[in-house]
C-alpha cells in the first residue's frame, strides 16, 4: 500500500513538471487539478494505512477547496477577471 502511494507520489511530481513547462494556460490548470486529485488520494489511502479518520476529513476539505479553486480559477480564464 505504501508503494502506491509513492507512485502516486512520483506521479504528482510528473504534474508539477507540467505545471512549470505547459505548452498552454489550460494544461497547466488541468495538471494543478490533476496534482490535487492525486493528493486527496493519498491522504485517503493514509487514512487507511494509519487507521487516522481524521485524514478523511482533511481529504474532504481540502477536495472541496480544490473544487472551489477551480471554479474561481475557470471564471478568472474565461472573463479575464474574478468580478
């Protein structure tokens, strides 16, 4: 189980690769969505290998940020402002 984390991991880490060098604005938005999915992942498979509840709730709460994040970060592209 801890292997799979790592590789999700390792995998974030490809992301955050795209978020630096994305050819477009719209790669680099859907890799910082990507990472965040990753890491919602891996804190709900912490949960599971460490018997913690508590990083449930975290998971959610941070899931429900990156969602808002997203929404802000769509209209921010497609008006060109947040207003």
């Amino acid at each position: 189980m801890i292997a799979v984390v790592a590789a999700l991991l390792l995998f974030a880490c490809g992301c955050f690769y795209r978020v630096v060098r994305g050819p477009t604005l719209l790669d680099r938005v859907a890799a910082v969505d990507a990472i965040g999915v990753l890491l919602t992942v891996v804190l709900v498979l912490s949960a599971h290998i460490f018997g913690r509840v508590i990083f449930l709730d975290i998971a959610m709460v941070y899931a429900l940020l990156m969602f808002a994040d997203m929404l802000i970060l769509a209209k921010f592209i497609e008006t060109g402002g947040v207003s």
